[in-house]
C-alpha cells in the first residue's frame, strides 16, 4: 500500500528522481523558530516524494555545525548570513561542510519602532528624527539617553559603534535571546510605551505589530571597513545594516551518498513573502506546521515538483 | 590596633573597610599613578589557555586512540549502548515498532495506548504505596493526556528512564568505589565539585563531539549532572551504617563481597533512596538544556512556545515537566519506604493482581486500538488549553501594574544593586585575590586560603577578572534577597505545619518549573537587564533557603525549647534565643545551597543578557569555541567551590560550638 502511493506521487510529479542513491535516513536539523521549522519540514517532505527517507534532528543553531562536520547530521536549512556567517565559513574551511546556495530569502535587519512612536518623535523613520528625540525612547536607568534594545552580543551587527558613528544619544542594551527581545516589544506595545530594537524579517514579528524600520543611509561595504566614508569622516558603520541571504549548508559527503537529493536541496527556493505568509499561519493563526506545509505543497505542486526533476 | 586584628570582628572589619577603600579609589590610583595593570590583569600575562584546551579536544577527537581503536570510536561505541535501550523505551511510550524508514516502514506492533500506559503507572503507584498514591500518580499522567503534552512527555520519559538508571547504578558504584578504597575517595572529590560546579553549557560542544549529534549526547550530559549527589550520598549512608552490623556479618562468615551486598548496601538503602530522589529531579531539571541539544520533548515545547511568546503554552509545558517531577519523586520516595509484604498465594492472576491488571489493560487497549483511535492515543479534540488565559492575564499586569513595578524596580536598582556593583567591579584584581586568600586562611587555616588565592588568580589570569566580579556581584545580591525571603517563609513553614505544606510545595514546583518559564513574562515586567536577572536568580534559589531553615528549626531537640519554656521564654524569645542559634548549622547549608543554585542559574540568565562568567559561556557555546567554553565554566565552578568551602567550614565551626 505504502509502495503503491509513493508510486503515485511518482507519477504525478512529471519526471521523479526515482533512483534512490542510499536507503539510510537523510537528517535534516531543525531549530527553534517557526520559519526554520518550516523551511526544513518544506524540503523534508518535498524528499520524502521524491522516495527519500527523511529523519528530524532537533539541534542547536551553532552547535549543529559539530554534527555537520562529523556527518552525524545532513542538511541544514538556514544559515544566516547575518548571525551565523562566521560558524558557517568555519566550518566550510575544514572541508567537511559544503554550501549548497541560497535560500532565496534575504534576511533584513534593522532598527524598528511601533507605529504609534511616529506622533512621539515626528520625522520618523528617517534616521535623523532620532537625534532630536532620544529622550522619548528613554526609560529611568538610561535617561537622559534614549534606550535602544539590541540583539544577543553573539549577533554581532555593531550597534555600539554605529551610535557613537552617527553621534546618536542612545544607550544600546543586549538582550541574551531573541526570546527576550520579543518580550520586551510585546510588553510594551502592550502599554504603548515607547521602544526601539532590533527587529529581523523574516518573522512574524513585522506581521504581528504596526510599525517600521528605521532609514538609516544606505549600507555599503565601504562603509563598514573605511572611516573616511558615510556621513562621520572619522568612523566606520555610519550607515544601515546590509541585508543577507539565508544560506543551505550540508555534510560534505552528502552528495556522494544521495546526488539527485543534494541537487533537490540546491534547487530549493522560496521568497520571503511566500515565507512570511506561512510564519503567520503557525504563528499567529494557530496552524501546525505540518498542514502550513502540506497546505503550500498542494497549492505550489509544479514549483516543487521542479526542485526534485532530474 | 593590633589586638583589634587578633579579634574576630577587628579582622573583618578592617578587612572590609581596606576593600571598600581600594574599590571606590581604585580608578582614581590608576589615573594619579598612570598604571592600568591596577584595575586591569595585564593583557601580556594572560594565559593562553582556550587555545591549548580546543587544540587538546580536536586532539582527543581527531587523533588520539589505543591500538586496535580511536578514542571517538570508543565514545561512539558507548552511545550506541546507550541509544538501543533509550530507542526501545521511545517505541514501546510513543512510537510504536516498525522496520524500516519513512515511506517504506511497516509497522510491527504499535506503542502502549496511553490508557495502558496511565493505568500502569497508577498500578505502580499502588504497588509502592497505597491508592492515594495511585491517584496522584495517575492524575499527574492524565494531566499530560489532557493538556495535549503526551507526545513531548513520553519521550521525555524515555530519557529520564535511562538517566537515572544510568545515573543511581553509576553512582552507587563509584560510591562503593570511594567507600573502600581511599584513593578513589581523594580522587573523586575534586571531580564531583566540579561534575556538579561546571555549568553544563560548558561542556556541551566537547561531548556533542564525542557522542554525536541528538538525544544520546543529551543523555550523557544529563548523566554527568544527576550522578554526583548519588555518590555522594552512597559515601555518606555506607558510612553511617553501624560497625556492629559489619561485625554480626564478619561473625556469619560473610566474604567481602556478601558483607558489601549483603549487610551494607540494605542497611543503607533508605539513605540511598534520597540519592535516587536527586538524580530524578537533576535530570528533570536538564530536560531544557537537554532539548537544545536534540533530545525533543517537553524541553523543546517550552523553548518553542517562549520563542514565538505564547507564554500560555510555555506554562503548560513547563508544568508537565513539574507533574512528571512530582509523579516520579512521589513514587520513588514511596518505593524507599515500602515495607515486604508476604508473597501471595494462589495462581498468578490471584498471585499478582497488579502486574496481570497491566497486562491484560495493554493487551486489551491494543487489540481495541485498532478499531478506536482514541484508545490508542488522545484524541486531539479533547485536549483542553489555558493558553488565552495566562496570556489575557500577564497582559493585564503589564497593562494595569507595570508602574508600581517599575518605581519598585528603581529604588531596589539605586540603593541595593547598583552599589553593589560598584563595589564588586570596583575592586583591584591583586587586591581580591589577596583578599579572598586572607579570608580563607582566617576561616579555615592556610590550605583553603592557598587554594582560594590560587583559584582567583586562574579567574584573573585567563582575562575574565570583570566578568567574575559581575558574576559574585549578581549572585550575592541574590542570595542576600533570597535569605531575607526565604528564612522567615522557612520558619513559617515549621511553626505552622499547614501552611507549611502549602510552601514547601510551592517550592518544590518553583524548582522543578523550568526557568524560562518565568523568565519571559519577567522580562515583560522588567524589561531586560539586572534586575530581571535577580528576580529570576532568586525565585529559582529560594527553595533551599526554605527547606534548610524549616528542616533545621524542626531538628531542634524538643528538650532544648522545653528549657526555655521552664525559664520563661516568650515563643518570640524560644525563636530568637533557642531554635535559631541551634539551628545555624542548618541555616548556613542552606545559604550555601541557596549560592550553588544562584551561580548555577547565572547560566540561564545570560540568556536574558547579563554580562558575566554566564553570558562567556553561553558566548563559547554559540560560538563552538570548547576551549574558552571550559574556561569561563571553571571559573564559575571555582567561585563556586571557594563560596562552598568557606561556608562549610563557618557552618562546622558553629556546630562545634553548639556541641551538636
């Protein structure tokens, strides 16, 4: 029976990858935030068409690349190149890990205050608003200066120095986990109390609450290496933060031992809206992951069929 | 001048004034003198440590080997022991038995309905007790059922159901170890310390390495924090067992072998059940860090829930793991009381009613899963969420409350936490390693101020001075706040027992409740920082404070407080006078459990975004730097180690003093 409707899957996908490379399960990681979730579960169940036999490993983001060199885990997913750039080129470098291209969604980082902020400091989201209105983002321990609450230290993303760069009154505050970020953002839309922090997209957060990113001049790589350029002649990250794509990384010996699934998973693609709307689903309205999924692959057949075509 | 030194207090107070001088100059000397090795350790002399500690542990996983197989493959081989029993517990709760993968599998045999599995633990309840027991431990299971956490909790039971054997077998064999021969005993103890000292994050990297990625290196880590208090304990009861019990044995004829079996290891057994207790609630208590690494479950259900705010489920989840706490240390505590009972007559259904009740309710659930769905596995229609409401209630506080917190927050920041700091991050390196040093000689003797010198010194030479101080600065104002709550809540406790219970159990459930759970909606309240940190340091290191000082006032000896009464004490006068001196042993064991949880919590708090030894590890962590990782954990366990010697030694010397 099971044979029966793995056949018709088969027939209905126009050209399947049929040859099975290795019966042996291929793993894939999975983290703890929805959109990974999703990401993964996607190309899981797009492999499991395609004849392959699928194994979830629930793994940590960082720590997972100590699995990945030794092969006890396969594939993951979502590499940011925001937060995980530098495990991730780490771990390519001892040759026991391969990229296997972008995920078609870019990762967007920035300043972001909730809308009813704008009546408190007109001029918003222009960077510049910020220098006049520092007091309105400011709470008893950091007055006068404003507060700006930033991701984990281990984010990176130079906010310290790009408030003394652009000569901005705040005082940056770490949060340990994106957990205690949203917190912090939900508590205070809650009183409508004033808040700016480090928002990324993509995540339910931008679906769930009004507000925008703030405009700070544009990124360049220049900016970030060469004091002389940006507004402040004298200091570097005068300037927004760069957007990235989110990377796929695998074992190396991946594609020796299941070809056509490493070439699935290099076709992967997928825009951050079609993701956003799915973080929504599990996040906001309650779906399981598994149906949001189910519920794409029924209405997007030919797109993923495409990705497991030889 | 000089006998003011001689004398106690003279000492101490001159000790603190000298300390509280150099801290608050200590800037100011830098400044006049232009010397920055005052208030920092010379970049130059710091050693190197993280690099050779990473390149040992590539070594070790890379290279190092006996003849025939390397040392990886070794670690490898013991997961693999691991992994078929724990794989076989996952089949029989939860996933049924099957050949094959994925689309190919055909299924053997299902798991145990959860009907069957409820009844069985009820039975056990009742077989280690009696039907009030059953009850309880039956409820706990449907809690699961119903709240829709069953899937997540079986398989947080298989592990937990190879941990602690893992975990009591293994210690009470390392005990036996210690108990005979001395060596084992010296060598041991420095690695328990810090088997037990050594925040778990630490070493995560290095075992994921060596086990391999998912739930066995989860069981390892787990293994490595549960097993020390049951040697400890096992030491500790083989001792107390009475030599004229070894006598009657030697007497009988009995090898050395029947007397350890035979005569010690029973007499103690009641001893040992405490041991068994802890090794359960450690291994509870890991379910979260345990999830980080692949292990799934119920840890993975609060983190998950935390992560995307739904605060309602992240309650629920974390109670699971408090009913699945309450259930386990509720029968094993009963286990350890159970007394024989004459075997039964008859043929084995009348001979055991219990166990063939089990095997029929398996059985029959079985056979009608087949034809019910909802006989095999809860139907998910029925399970009930409490989610809206804890959600619709934390919005409330913040909404109509967070004001009054916040102008309470200001003041405890202005007058307690921020000096406190200052004070701690104030102090010279040179001069707190002196310090420390001092206070160790002056406590007990030489050896321990030696080895505090030394420990500080390691903290101070490997560039993490700062960081350290942030770490006694948060922890002591922790333990401060939480003696000051928690010794009169424990005092309540034992003068009235009925309320005494209702606290106690509140502890209980603070301690087992995984602390993200209340670290997010703290956060809310409290914004990050400090003293979100504190809060969330104290609620998890209140329960000790409580217990000890409830457990020491009930110990006082009844004949001591009748002598007050005789000579006419008040019952304030018998509190003050009588019960509290006597019990200052207890208080201070207390205290030093109350520490031991706070630097153990400090970890966790570094996810809220502290910025001390915790957050350094956590750092290593993300970064899978094992070397630096190790480091900063040592340094946590060595403050911890210090704080726990000298507390000790307070508490004997007060012991001694009271002729107890």
């Amino acid at each position: 029976m099971k044979y029966r409707s793995v056949a018709a899957a088969a027939l209905m996908v126009a050209t399947p990858a049929l040859a099975q490379e290795s019966n042996d399960p291929i793993k894939l990681t999975l983290h703890d935030w929805s959109g990974q979730l999703i990401t993964t579960t996607l190309m899981g169940e797009v492999l499991k068409e395609a004849g392959y036999n699928i194994e979830y490993v629930q793994a940590d983001y960082i720590a997972q690349f100590a699995g990945l060199k030794t092969g006890d885990l396969h594939v993951a997913m979502e590499i940011w190149e925001t937060t995980g750039r530098e495990a991730m080129d780490e771990a390519i470098g001892t040759g026991n890990v391969v990229s296997l291209g972008e995920t078609g969604m870019d990762a967007i980082e920035e300043w972001w205050y909730p809308a009813y902020m704008e009546e408190r400091c007109p001029g918003l989201p222009n960077w510049e608003a910020l220098k006049e209105c520092a007091e309105a983002f400011s709470t008893p321990e950091t007055a006068p200066l404003g507060r700006y609450l930033g991701g984990p230290v281990t984010w990176g993303g130079f906010d310290d120095e790009r408030v003394e760069a652009l000569e901005l009154d705040f005082e940056v505050i770490h949060a340990g986990t994106d957990a205690a970020l949203f917190a912090e953002l939900e508590a205070a839309y809650q009183r409508t109390d004033p808040i700016l922090l480090w928002i990324y997209s993509p995540h339910w957060a931008p679906a769930k609450y009004d507000g925008s990113f703030v405009e700070f001049p544009a990124y360049s790589a220049e900016c970030y290496t060469d004091p002389s350029v940006g507004l402040n002649p004298d200091a570097a990250y005068d300037c927004g933060k760069p957007t990235g794509p989110i990377w796929k990384v695998s074992w190396a010996g991946l594609a020796d031992k299941w070809p056509n699934a490493a070439t699935a998973i290099k076709n992967f693609s997928i825009s951050n809206d079609a993701m956003g709307a799915m973080v929504t689903d599990v996040d906001l309205n309650g779906q399981t992951v598994e149906a949001t999924v189910a519920a794409w692959m029924a209405a997007n057949t030919s797109t993923w069929s495409a990705w497991i075509a030889k | 001048m000089l006998r003011l030194i001689k004398s106690g207090s003279g000492f101490w107070v001159l000790l603190f004034a000298a300390t509280w001088g150099l801290s608050a100059s200590s800037f100011a000397i830098y400044k006049a003198l232009d010397a920055r090795w005052i208030i920092r350790f010379p970049k130059k002399w710091e050693l190197q440590l993280d690099g050779v500690i990473s390149d040992f542990l590539t070594w070790l996983v890379e290279s190092a080997g006996f003849h025939f197989f390397s040392f990886k493959d070794l670690t490898r081989g013991i997961a693999a022991v691991i992994e078929a029993p724990y794989q076989f517990f996952r089949n029989l709760l939860i996933e049924g038995f099957s050949t094959g993968f994925g689309e190919t599998a055909t299924q053997l045999s299902p798991s145990l309905s959860w009907i069957a599995i409820v009844v069985c633990v009820t039975l056990v309840g009742r077989f280690a007790r009696d039907w009030k027991l059953a009850a309880l431990v039956g409820v706990c299971f449907l809690y699961l059922a119903i709240f829709g956490r069953w899937q997540s909790a079986m398989i947080t039971l298989s592990s937990i159901l190879i941990a602690v054997p893992i975990g009591v077998v293994g210690g009470l064999f390392l005990g036996i170890a210690a108990y005979r021969f001395q060596w084992v005993n010296l060598a041991l103890r420095p690695i328990l310390d810090l088997m037990q000292t050594v925040p778990v994050f630490a070493y995560l990297v290095p075992i994921l390495i060596l086990f391999g990625f998912g739930p066995v290196a989860a069981l390892v880590a787990t293994v490595i924090y549960a097993m020390p208090p049951m040697v400890r304990v096992t030491i500790m009861a083989l001792q107390a067992v009475p030599s004229e019990l070894q006598e009657a044995g030697r007497m009988a004829g009995c090898t050395r072998r029947q007397i350890m079996w035979k005569v010690l290891v029973p007499a103690a057994t009641p001893t040992l059940m405490v041991g068994v207790n802890q090794v359960i609630m450690l291994s509870l208590n890991m379910v979260i860090i345990a999830s980080m690494i692949g292990a799934g479950g119920l840890g993975f259900d609060v983190l998950a829930s935390l992560r995307r705010l739904d605060i309602g489920a992240g309650i629920e989840a974390g109670l699971a793991i408090v009913v699945m706490a309450i259930a386990l240390d509720r029968a094993s505590q009963a286990f350890s009381e159970r007394k024989y009972q004459a075997a039964r007559r008859g043929n084995f259904l009348q001979s055991h009613p219990l166990s063939s009740t089990m095997f029929i309710v398996s059985g029959l659930t079985l056979i009608l899963g087949f034809f019910v769905p909802a006989v095999q596995s809860y139907p998910e229609s029925l399970t009930i969420t409490t989610g809206p409401f804890w959600a619709a209630a934390v919005k409330w506080v913040n909404i109509n409350f967070f004001d009054t917190f916040e102008a309470i927050k200001v003041v405890i920041l202005q007058w307690l936490l921020l000096p406190v700091k200052r004070f701690f991050t104030g102090i010279p390196w040179a001069w707190g390693i002196l310090t420390m040093g001092l206070i160790g000689w002056r406590v007990d003797g030489w050896k321990l101020g030696v080895m505090a010198a030394l420990m500080m010194a390691f903290i101070a030479a490997n560039g993490l001075w700062a960081k350290a101080m942030v770490t006694i600065y948060l922890c002591s104002v922790s333990v401060f706040i939480a003696t000051v709550i928690g010794i009169p809540l424990g005092i309540w406790a034992a003068e009235k027992p009925r309320a005494g219970k209702i606290i106690l159990g509140l502890m209980d459930t603070l301690q087992t409740l995984p602390s993200f759970v209340y670290l997010i909606p703290v956060i809310m309240l409290f914004r990050v920082g400090d003293f979100s940190a504190m809060i969330a340091v104290v609620l998890y290191a209140l329960a000790p404070a409580v217990r000890y000082a409830a457990h020491g006032l009930r110990e006082v000896p009844e004949q001591m407080v009748e002598a007050g009464l005789m000579s006419g004490c008040t019952p304030g006068q018998i509190l003050r006078r009588v019960k509290l001196p006597l019990a200052t042993p207890h208080l201070l064991l207390g205290l030093n459990q109350t520490t031991m949880l706070a630097l153990s919590m400090l970890v966790i708090t570094a996810l809220v975004g502290t910025r001390d030894l915790g957050q350094e590890v956590y750092i290593a962590l993300t970064k899978a730097n094992a070397g630096s990782g190790i480091i900063a954990g040592l340094s946590v366990a060595f403050i911890a180690i210090i704080s726990d010697r000298i507390v000790n030694a307070l508490a004997d010397k007060q012991r001694k003093r009271l002729d107890l």
